[in-house]
C-alpha cells in the first residue's frame, strides 16, 4: 500500500473502537502503510551514531485510526514508527474510495479498550542501527496477532531568529469515556501529573509528540532545575534560547481554555 492510498483510507468514514459494542451508531476503521526507507539515511534518537541504517529489523510503519460518531463527526489519529511529527503535514484529507475498509456497530473489531502513553522509544542503544519499531512496534504487533484485528490496508541564513514557538494543543472528548489531550513537542511528565491532578486521572488520556516535534516541553520545575531536558537540549533543535519560566503556565491555561469549551459542547 502506497501512501497515497494510506491517506485515502484514513480520510474516511471510520468510527469508535473504543466503544464499538456499546455505541452501534459509530463507525470505525483502520489503515497501515510501510514507511521504511529503501536507501541508507542517518537515523535520529542518539547524537552518539557513527554510522547511517544497517538494513531492516523490523520493517516500520504508519498507521491511522479514523472515527465517525452518530452525529457525523469525524476524527482521524495517526502514528508512526518515527521520532515525531512536524507540521508538514496535509490539513486536509482526500474523500475515501467507495470500497473502503469500514466497520460498524458490533462488527467492528473486537479489540478492547487499550489506555495508550504516548513517549519517545529510545530501549535499543546508540550502537542498533537497523530500522526497527523498538519496543512501540513490537508490542503493536504482538496486539495484533493477539486480537486477529490487523489493519487494512535550515534555518536560512541572516532570517531573523524566532522570539515564540508556537505548541500545538488539542483535545478530543470521547462521549463520557475519556478525554485525549494532545500536546505537541517533547512534554515532561509535569503535565501529565498535573492535568490528572486537575480533571481526574481515570478518564484523561495526555499525550505528548502530537501534531509537532519540535523540542522538549520542559515545566517549571525541569527549568528551574535546568539540565537537558531544561535548555540542554535546545541546540540539537536549533533553538537560540531555552523556553520562558511561563511555558507551563500558558500551556495550561489553554488545556483550561480548550476542556470549558468541549464541555460546553457536549454539555
């Protein structure tokens, strides 16, 4: 399967797997294509490699997840075997073929609820250098076989430097079950905490690495206590300066902003 067929599937009617036996009126479906690279590239993760790929371990993929709730809403997650999304991306997906892969009501796929913690997979060492899915893939083909549920299918030079970082926030309220808030970069684990502590831990779902990659997303504490993931790490981002001691607080409050509305909504 080529991408752009991928990108036709997930584009489609799809609905919720996580609630398939209880909310007939759902629709969902589910899309794969092989991502990995044909030629040797140098590979991301650990600054301290000396060689570009060694050929294929495991082959790597990108997959998509597309829901469609009662009302026609629909909403489409996409991973993949790599570092991290940037905002290259298409906003706009193309009308699905009339034989799309699709499922409704009971008959979707029988796999249960799985809670889902989203984190950057870094378990093979700096001296692995084949393309691999680390311990993500393995454990996404494990479920697979498991539950018979497969899927179908420079900086320019002189330019003036950058004085905000804009950090995609996102949120998806799944009826009363649970609530995705997407954040974009690499979050410390503060959010998290902080957010469950707020709206409650068992129905709130954080996910880091959403919609951008574009550096770590320290919290007040990481900065205070500085270190790699509190500024160290900005020059292998080409950032000129560690974030401000108010990251925390705005990402939050925007958090805040996004759930009032959603609760309105679904309200």
């Amino acid at each position: 399967m080529n991408r752009r067929t991928l990108l036709t599937l997930i584009g489609g009617s799809v609905g919720a797997a996580l609630a398939c036996s209880r909310r007939p009126a759902w629709s969902a479906a589910v899309a794969a294509v092989d991502i990995t690279p044909a030629a040797k590239i140098w590979m991301a993760g650990y600054a301290a490699r000396t060689l570009p790929s060694q050929g294929v371990a495991m082959p790597l993929h990108a997959k998509a997840l597309a829901l469609e709730d009662e009302h026609g809403t629909r909403a489409v997650l996409v991973t993949a075997d790599i570092l991290g999304f940037t905002t290259g991306l298409p906003s706009v997906w193309p009308q699905p073929p009339s034989d799309a892969t699709a499922c409704r009501g009971r008959a979707c796929c029988s796999t249960p609820a799985i809670r889902i913690v989203a984190r950057l997979w870094t378990t093979l060492g700096h001296d692995f250098v084949q393309f691999h899915g680390d311990d993500a893939g393995v454990a996404q083909a494990a479920l697979e076989r498991r539950y018979r549920c497969e899927p179908q299918a420079a900086r320019h030079a002189g330019a003036p430097l950058p004085a905000a970082q804009p950090e995609p926030v996102q949120i998806w309220r799944l009826g009363d079950d649970v609530t995705l808030v997407a954040l974009g970069g690499e979050v410390v684990v503060d959010y998290a905490l902080r957010l469950k502590r707020t709206y409650g831990p068992a129905r709130m779902w954080v996910a880091g690495y959403s919609n951008d990659v574009f550096a770590y997303v320290p919290s007040r504490r990481v900065l205070e206590e500085g270190g790699y993931e509190g500024g160290g790490a900005m020059i292998y981002y080409g950032k000129p300066s560690a974030f401000a001691a108010s990251v925390e607080e705005r990402i939050y409050d925007k958090v805040g902003d996004l759930m009032r509305t959603v609760t309105r909504a679904t309200g």
